[in-house]
C-alpha cells in the first residue's frame, strides 16, 4: 500500500501471513524495480534497469541493499522466507489453543476496557428472537460496523448457549476453493472457548481434499476471531465453536458454473449438508461476512464515500444480493455474484453460498445494512442478518 509515513513517500510492504514482522518502505523511484523479482529475469536485467534509472554505471551496491533489504525481511521466495514460513507453521500447529491476533488492534486487549467496549457497543439491542437457526455479522472493525453486529447478536436468546456454533468466515488469504478448519480452541480476552472437536474430526474424514485442517490462516485471520469476541460477550467463553474459514470461489466468479463444479467443494459442501442434516437443532450457523469493497484502496478508479454517489447504487446491487440469499435462493444470489466477475468484491460471498447450500431450508431477514468509510476514498458494505428455518 502507499506509505503512511509522511517524510518518506513510497511503497508500503508488510507480510499479511505474518511470517515475518518486517515492514518495508521501497522509495518511489525503485518501485518498478520490484517488477524484476518474478523468477524469470535474472540479476542483469534488474542491474539494466537500475543503470538506466540512476544514470549510474556502477549500481551494484545499491543493487545488493535491495536484494539484501527485501530477503532479509522475508520478502523473497528464498531460503530465509521458506524458513520463516516453515518456523510460523510449526509455531502454530504446536501452540494448544488459537491466540487472540487482534486483541489491542481490532479492540481493546485490556479486559475492562473491552468489556465497557462491547457493552457500548450491545447497548439498546432489539432482543431475543426464538426459532433461529443462524444469523449473519459483520467482521469489519467493530468501532465502523457496530450497529450491525448489535443487530445480528442482539437476537440471540439463552436457548442457544448450548448449541455448536458452527462459525462461516471469510478466509481473505486462504487457497481458492478450499475451506480450513481447527481443532484448537480460541483465546480472547473474554476467555478460551472449546471447538467441538468430535464435529472437526468427522468433518475432517467427510469433507475431502477441499478441507484443510490446522489451516495456518487460524493463526491470524481476524473473521472468526471477532464472532467469537462477540458470542464471548453474549454467553461468556464457555461455549463450543466450530471454526471454518472459507476461501473465494474464484473458478465460479471468473468461468462458468456453479462453487461445486469443483469435485472438491462439492465434496465439502456434501459433507457440511450432512452434518447439518444430523445435527439439526444442535448447531447453531454464524456467519461473519462483510460485503462490497470500494474505492482506491480496493483498486477502483474513483473515491468512495459511504451513502453517497456510486454508493447508493451499491448499496441497491448490495440489497439485491440479500434478498436472494435471504429467500434461501442460492442459484439467484450466486448469479449475481457472477455478474461482472463480482466488481462489487464481497469477500463474503464464499462463506454465504456455503450456508446456503448446508442449510437449504434457511430463510432470513436483514436487520441492518450498513456501509462505512475504512479511509476517506474507500468504503466496506455490510448488514446483520438472521436466519431461521
């Protein structure tokens, strides 16, 4: 992204797999040098470049920092980012339980403070609803899109505490056409919350070479982490969670046909039905979703700002898409997921279609839309919603 940092303009990298801390500022006039690290030009092509760019015969010192500077921070794929990549593995697949990632970023990590946090944030919710079998969140930063998450968790009543929660997220960095699962229970503030690990291990044996389990991703995908934070504050952490992070169906959005023309999202989405089918009333489905990504830091050619101008039409396509998942009608909502190759860019249009096609009885009712400016030229579109059968 471009640098925040006012004195010193230029390209902003960071890892968002977290493999390394590093954080870079390449300086505008060696951006395009970046273009040279694609596995096909070699050493003397980026050394031609960089002649041509500083009028310099002799670059090759500052042709080594940059090579230097960008492997040593695990920004290369080479032998010091493999071994990074293979240490945060390793790390997370021995850790026993899922550490809180965002607690002091995304809200606040000091246990009072989160507590009046989040009690500001319920404060004045609708109440209990009976008969639900889902509902569907939000999981931009809660400070943008609290009204939303008050409505999707205002209704949830007593009666469920007892349930599974079977926790549908976005997967923003995970394989296309692919789901991942945990069994570690995760860690907030709040307190530890058990994932149902018989569902897991079951899941794992029916759900194909789609699913991957222990998915690195868990480590720092903020998507469960917030519904988790969320049904903490609600039930306290003694609650069982089923945590599945779901990848963009990138084959269906950009070709022809539906997710489970791929043998292995059809197998996965085989093996959900079933376990919803068996488990009926025992499960409860959330859904943490956010919807249309707009403006220059989503690589649109326009700024956006929320409820005005090309947002209102938006917000029109952004209903649209609702009522048809709300009517429980996955062919009319995936269809217009496809128009135009999804230019609206809902990152949680995956995990929507995966509920949809689980529990094909479920109707729903939007609660509250929302859009909200993450940047002053960039907007996030999302609703609270839920679901019964």
């Amino acid at each position: 992204m471009p640098s925040p940092v006012e004195d010193r303009p230029g390209l902003f990298i960071r890892d968002p797999y977290r493999y390394t801390d590093a954080m870079v500022i390449i300086p505008p006039a060696l951006v395009h040098c970046l273009e040279f690290f694609d596995g096909e030009q070699s050493d003397l092509d980026l050394k031609a470049e960089l002649v041509r760019l500083t009028g310099e015969l002799d670059v090759s010192e500052l042709q080594a920092h940059l090579v230097d500077t960008l492997s040593a921070g695990g920004f290369l794929e080479d032998g010091v980012y493999a071994g990074m990549r293979e240490a945060r593995q390793r790390e997370f697949a021995a850790c026993p339980t899922r550490l809180a990632a965002h607690a002091g970023s995304a809200y606040p990590g000091d246990l009072d403070q989160l507590r009046s946090t989040l009690g500001r944030y319920m404060n004045g919710a609708v109440g209990t609803a009976g008969g639900l079998t889902g509902i569907a969140a939000p999981h931009v930063s809660p400070e943008g899109g609290w009204e939303a998450y008050r409505a999707a968790y205002g209704v949830l009543g007593p009666e469920y505490k007892d349930r599974t929660f079977v926790i549908l997220a976005t997967s923003h960095y995970g394989e296309p056409q692919r789901f991942g699962l945990t069994r570690k229970p995760f860690v907030t503030p709040l307190g530890e919350s058990p994932t149902d690990v018989d569902l897991a291990s079951r899941l794992e044996r029916d759900g194909g070479p789609a699913l991957e389990m222990e998915d690195f991703c868990h480590s720092f995908e903020h998507t469960v982490e917030l519904q988790v934070l969320f049904l903490q504050h609600v039930y306290g952490p003694d609650i069982r969670i089923l945590p599945l992070l779901c990848g963009p169906f990138v084959d269906s959005v950009y070709g022809a046909g539906m997710p489970e023309k791929d043998d292995g999202v059809h197998r996965f989405l085989d093996a959900l039905g079933e376990m919803s089918e068996r488990e009926g009333d025992r499960l409860f489905w959330v859904l943490g979703i956010d919807m249309a990504h707009m403006g220059a830091r989503y690589h649109d050619r326009f700024e956006a700002v929320a409820g005005e101008g090309i947002m209102a039409e938006v917000e029109a396509r952004d209903r649209a898409r609702i009522e048809r998942a709300a009517a429980g009608d996955p062919e009319g909502y995936w269809s217009l997921i496809q128009e135009n190759h999804d230019d609206l860019k809902w990152c949680g249009s995956s995990p929507l279609y995966t509920f949809l096609r689980a529990v094909p009885r479920a109707r729903g009712s939007l609660l509250r839309y929302g859009q909200w400016n993450i940047d002053q030229a960039s907007v996030v579109s999302f609703a609270g919603m839920s679901f019964s059968r």
